[in-house]
C-alpha cells in the first residue's frame, strides 16, 4: 500500500540518518523517487543536520580556544588567591555563554568581542573586588573601602564581583 506524505515526513530524519530499518527505508527511498515534495524535505534536512554538525565542531574548536586564552590571561595577572578561583568562575561563565549561544540557532553568530569584553570586565572587577577585601582589614580604609565597592557595582554591574560588592554596602 501507498503510504501518505505525512507519514514519509515523520520517517525522514531516521532515513537521513540511516537508523530505519532496511524495510523501512526500502519504502521512504521508493516514495521519495515519485515525491518531490518529500525530496525537498529531505534536503532541507540534510542541510540542517549538516550545518548543525559545522556549528558542533566549530563550537569545540572555539571553546578550546577561549579556553587557552583565558588561561592565559589568568597566567598572566599576578592573582591574590581569592581572585584565582574568580578566574575559575570566569571560566565556567564564558563557557556557559558560548554554549547558549551555540544552543540558540537563531544568534548562532558568536560575539567574541562581547565575549572579550566580559572576560576582561569580569577579571578587572574580581581584581578590584579582592583588593578592596584586603583593605577593608585597615579600620581607617573604611570610606575609601565603600567608595570602592560603590564603583565595582555601578562599573562591573553584570559581573559577579558586583552582585559580591553589593552585599557588602548593604
Ligand atoms: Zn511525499
């Protein structure tokens, strides 16, 4: 029996990716030969599968690269310990962005110059926020301390420095 277009439609991404049975794909490859509406299903799948694949690859080639650039970086600066497990998070949360940007077909278009400037806001505000923690042990820092975190939260407001900061002029 002749099966319908709409139950082809529903058997393609298995037939694309070659998990039918042979029976199965016996009947898809029989109807698509006389379906050209089928056909260009098919290729639009393909295409899809083959650029979701592209994208696949590139993201883990770009995650290893941020990832480089950010060791890097945390090589480079002269931490207080506090700071290098800010670095840590910093880390977790660049990847974090990039996969959500991978994840969502629709902004696909990774802004690694935002990237960047979140990286370096995040590092300079993990700085300025371990180093205001030292001086806050001085009792006569204290206005200037205020005054410090006041400037992480209202510079670095998306960073998690601030949202530390905050807590303390609270
Ligand atoms: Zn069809």
């Amino acid at each position: 029996m002749e099966m319908s277009c709409e139950k082809i439609e529903k058997m393609l991404v298995d037939y694309a990716d070659e998990q039918l049975s042979p029976g199965d794909s016996k009947k898809v490859a029989e109807h698509l030969e006389k379906c050209e509406h089928c056909q260009k299903i098919l290729e639009a799948l393909q295409r899809s599968l083959e650029l979701s694949g592209v994208i696949w690859e590139d993201g883990l080639k770009e995650t290893k690269e941020i990832r480089a650039t950010i060791q890097q970086k945390a090589r480079n600066i002269h931490w207080p310990g506090y700071a290098a497990a800010a670095a840590g998070i910093i880390l977790l949360l660049t990847t974090s962005i990039l996969w959500r940007a991978l994840v969502r077909p629709v902004e696909k278009e990774i802004n690694f110059a935002d990237i960047e400037r979140r990286i370096t806001e995040a590092g300079n505000a993990a700085r300025l926020l371990a180093a205001t923690e030292l001086l806050a042990e001085y009792p006569n820092a204290q206005t200037i301390v205020k005054q410090q975190y006041r400037y992480i939260v209202e510079t670095y407001p998306e960073t998690t420095s601030a949202k530390k900061a905050k807590l303390k002029i609270q």
